[in-house]
C-alpha cells in the first residue's frame, strides 16, 4: 500500500458515517486488498488496474 492510497482510506474512515466499515492495508494471499462495504454494495479494488473512467461508466446491471 503506497501512501496515496493509505491517505484516502484513513480519510475515508475519518469522513464517512459510522454505520460504514472500512478495512485497508490487509494482506489476503498474494495481493493487497481494498475493501469497502457499504450498505448495499461491496466494491473491491485489486491491482491499481481499474480506471476511473470504466468506474463511471459501468451499467447499474453489471
């Protein structure tokens, strides 16, 4: 985890409600994880591969 990425889920944790759960910098095989649950939708990101781009675009269905 470089420490961009550390910054924004500390700031994520320090912003959102408490009712949202946030766990980062924890090794799961052999790759880091960012996980963030929220009440109705689990996003993970894996591999710094992921576009904001193809984020913002992606259907409501997929």
């Amino acid at each position: 985890m470089t420490s961009g990425e550390k910054r924004i889920a500390v700031r994520l944790v320090q912003k959102l409600d408490t009712d949202y759960l946030i766990w980062y910098d924890v090794p799961i095989g052999k790759k880091q994880r960012l996980m963030q649950l929220m009440r109705s939708l689990s996003i993970w990101m894996k591999d710094k591969a992921i576009a904001l781009s193809a984020i913002r675009s992606s259907e409501k269905s997929s």
